[in-house]
C-alpha cells in the first residue's frame, strides 16, 4: 500500500460507516463472471475464475496480469482483499453490479476512493444478453489535485481563530465555533454592554473591518437593525449569546 493508500484509512471508514451496503436481492456473484469474462475476452484476454484465491485472472500477452475481486457491494472486506491483491500486480479491479446503493448517492467519492488506493473499478450489468462492463477507473498512482485556495481557506481559519474552542470530533449539527462566530460574538458583546451602536463605532471600538458586513448579513440572527448604520442585540442574541461566550471561554 502507497502513502496515498494509508491517507484513505478515515475516508474509508467515515465512508462505510455512514451509507452501509446491502448486497442486491437474488444474486450472486457468480452471476457477474459471464459477462465479465466476455468483456475481457472481446478485449484480447485469456481469462479464469478462481486462481490461488483471486476471483478472475486475466492474462494479455506481456502485460502485468489483470486481478478483479467479484462482490455484490463495497464493503471493508473487499478493499482490503483488493489491496491485498496489490502484493501480486499493479492492475487490481474491484467488479460490482450495477445499480447498488453506493454507486447511485456517491460515486465521485466511490471513485476518488478506489483511486486512492491504487484500484480499478468495473461496473457490471448481467442482465442483457452477453452483459455489460463499464470501466469507472483503472488502476494507477494517486496524484491528488492540490487546491491552492482551500488550503489557504484552512491555514486562515486556523491562524485567525482565537484559542482552541472546538474538541476534535465534535458534531457539526450542534454549532461549531468558527473565526465568523468569534467575531459575531465579540460584536455581541459589544451591543451587551453598550445597547444600540452605530457600526461605524462598533468597528473602530473592535478594530475589526468586517463589522458592518456582519451586523448586515446577521448570520445568527443576533441583531436587529434600528436604523440606518444603528444597531441593538436582538431578543435571540440575547438568548444565545452567554452559552456561546461560556463555550469560546472554557475551550480557550
């Protein structure tokens, strides 16, 4: 396994674990070798099932001998026998029916797994007459497209957030503390103990450029405009603001 291998591990497990497979209904995987063999025979293959405990082996003429693992979904079990398969040739496919789950709600991320780990997949239909084979992809080294303005995004998300106020692993669902709520909270703060301001004032109190911008989008639902440029804490705010002010604190 290469290190772009080792990187899916937490891809793969959060992936498995939040749409688990079921296998289609009457089928079985034997079903998915006669189409399969005739593709890659029309393709120029010898091809045989069951050879030292790989599904198929397929053999044309010098090139580095083709292995596919037959399963009816994509599971944990078939990735690490497909990796496993990697100790004998570099061109391992994983073969699925078409039409499960997983290939339906995320195939991009389906994709870009098996891409990281250096596997191929095919995709069989063994309903038609002589079947089907699509190739989603083939084998290869990983080389991921770096995004230059995501990571930039990370790093200033990271550089400009005040303390450590989020456990790892915390659930989204529930509120993260972000560099935008820390700067909606301290403006908060500012109305809390103020009353109604003017932006303009809030802004040259609080060094902070953005201000204006965040009282007019109010995200959060924290403020209400009273006038032109003048704002107050609004009723939720109120609410809200000392569980989140408690929450910035204790995780500083």
């Amino acid at each position: 396994m290469n290190q772009h291998s080792k990187c899916a591990i937490d891809y793969l497990i959060n992936w498995l674990n939040y749409d688990p497979l079921l296998p289609i209904r009457d089928m079985q995987e034997v079903n998915l070798y006669p189409p399969l063999k005739h593709f890659l025979v029309q393709q120029g293959y010898e091809v045989k099932g069951e050879v030292q405990n790989c599904d198929v082996v397929a053999v044309r003429s010098d090139e580095p001998v083709m292995i596919v693992e037959l399963k009816l979904s994509i599971s944990l079990t078939v990735i690490l026998q497909a990796v496993d398969r990697l100790q004998l040739s570099d061109n391992v496919y994983i073969g699925v029916p078409k039409g499960i789950a997983v290939l339906k709600k995320r195939r991009k991320q389906t994709i870009k797994l098996m891409r990281m780990l250096g596997l191929g997949l095919l995709v069989i239909d063994p309903e038609v007459t002589i079947g089907s084979v699509d190739v989603w992809c083939d084998p290869g080294d990983y080389k991921p497209r770096k995004s230059k303005r995501r990571t930039q995004r990370l790093l200033g998300e990271f550089m400009h957030r005040v303390g450590d106020p989020n456990s790892g692993g915390s659930p989204a669902r529930r509120g993260l503390m972000t560099v935008y709520r820390q700067k909606a909270l301290a403006i908060a703060a500012h109305l809390q103990e103020h009353g109604e301001t003017k932006a303009a004032v809030i802004a040259q109190s609080l060094t902070e450029p953005k201000t204006r911008a965040i009282l007019y989008d109010n995200v959060y639902g924290w403020f209400d405009r009273l006038g032109r440029g003048v704002y107050a804490l609004s009723p939720r705010g109120k609410t809200e603001l000392p569980r989140w002010l408690t929450h910035n604190q204790n995780m500083g």
